[in-house]
C-alpha cells in the first residue's frame, strides 16, 4: 500500500502542519541546492484524491522557472546532435577525461542555441497541474504557476483552491527570455 495513503502518515503530517502553523510543510531536497531559490518550492499538505484523504507531495514552480528549464532541456538535445560525443560535466563519470577546449565550444553552442530557441519563441508554457496518482508517496503533484515567486502564500492559496476544487488555471500561454531578467 502506498503509505502516502495510510492514516496514520496523514495524521502525522496534519500534526506537522499545526506545529508549523501553516497548511502544508517543506519537502528538504537532498539534491536542491544551498542557496535560496524563491522559484520553486516542493511541499506536502493533506487533501482528498477520489474520495480518500491522502498525502500530496507537490513540486510548485514559476513559469519562468519551467520555461527556462524546458529551453535549456531543447538546448541540450540541439548540442547532443551538433557534439554526438560530448559528456557534459554534470553527466560524466569520475573516470571520464575533461577536454577545455571541447568544454568551451559546448558551452558557447548551448548559449548560441539557447539565444535562438528565446529570440524564435520555440518554447511557450502555461499554467498547469500534472497528478502522478503512480507515485511512491501519496499523490504526486506538479504545478506551474504564472508568478514572480513561490512564497508561503501563494503555496497557501494554492493548496486551498486546490483542495477546495475552486483552482482555476490560467489558459494564456507564455514565453520568456534572458533579457526580461535584465
């Protein structure tokens, strides 16, 4: 059974929630890193799913963030086609030999096709929630929201519309570029 189900899991986190005095709890991500990022936040609150009360682990990010992650993913792919046998640092294996020259014109192409995937607007995202019901804790979430930031009230406001079935998603479509952080 997934104990994102159990009662007892459910009845813990409502005690964390309380203690916190807030309606859901941070998720400490062993791989996020230590600098603040007001981009994203990954939580868990208690709700319903078909009838039952369950545990939501929800992953709730900006748009920007989303778009930003999608055109570098876009980027990545270009790069593996143009540089078939390039590792990128972040994937290679203790063992693999780092080439500088070959690691510069990797990232001056990531940079070039990253330009051009924003300047042709190839990536555009939209409000969204996606439920994973498969996932290994409870019910799994993934929200993107058209905000400047993730903070304790809009994760809030989120959770009550959410469970609430009041959330109503915005339907515009978006695009973002480097030079709008500038």
């Amino acid at each position: 059974m997934n104990p994102g189900f159990d009662p007892e899991e459910i009845a813990q986190l409502k005690r964390e929630c309380k203690a916190e005095r807030l309606n859901f709890v941070y998720v400490t991500d062993e791989f996020e890193d230590e600098e603040e990022n007001n981009e994203h936040a990954h939580v868990q609150f208690v709700g319903y799913y078909k009838d039952k009360e369950v545990v939501y682990d929800a992953l709730i990010y900006t748009l920007r963030l989303h778009h930003s992650t999608l055109v570098y993913d876009e980027a990545l792919e270009r790069l593996k086609v143009q540089m078939p046998d390039y590792v990128s640092p972040d994937e290679r294996e203790e063992s693999d030999v780092s080439d500088p020259e070959k690691d510069e014109e990797a990232e001056i192409l990531l940079t070039e096709f990253i330009e051009e995937i924003e300047e042709n607007e190839e990536i555009s995202v939209r409000e969204h929630v996606e439920v994973d019901d498969q996932f290994d804790y409870g019910v799994g979430l993934e929200v993107g929201l058209n905000k400047t930031e993730i903070n304790e009230k809009i994760i809030n406001d989120f959770i009550i519309r959410f469970n609430s079935g009041r959330l109503q998603l915005d339907t515009n479509v978006y695009s973002f570029s480097n030079e709008d952080e500038e």
